[in-house]
C-alpha cells in the first residue's frame, strides 16, 4: 500500500496552478515540488494545515491510498 497527496488533482479541480499555490504557502520551490510530485517521504503537519486552508478541503481529501499488490 502506498498513501500520496492529491495536490495535482485538486489544484485542476479547482482551477488553480502549481505557481499560485506555492506562491500561497511560500515555501521554497525544491521543497513545495518534492512534495506535490511525491517525492518526499513526509510532510510536516504544519504544511497540511496550510494547505488545506488554502484548498479548503478537509485533510482525507490531500490524500490517496494506492494498493501496490501485483497479482
């Protein structure tokens, strides 16, 4: 199983880019795209606080569970 943020897909449903985002959390680019691509291994609970002030959405909705099983 693997868990991931669904940054991407919630800027699209709301009709807002990856520069407006980053711009509203203020954080350096590095860090802000490692953790919209998934390619961080944690995120700080500040961070999901924020973001999901910006989105206004509730914290289930940043995430996604994937199933890794192979059959």
């Amino acid at each position: 199983m693997t868990i991931r943020l669904r940054i991407k897909e919630i800027l699209e449903e709301k009709g807002k880019s990856n520069y407006w985002l980053s711009q509203q959390l203020g954080m350096c680019y590095r860090n802000y795209h490692n953790i919209v691509t998934n390619q961080t291994s944690s995120i700080r609970f500040d961070t999901m606080e924020r973001l999901c002030e910006i989105l206004e959405i509730p914290v289930s909705d940043l995430f996604e569970q994937i199933d890794d099983k192979q059959d």
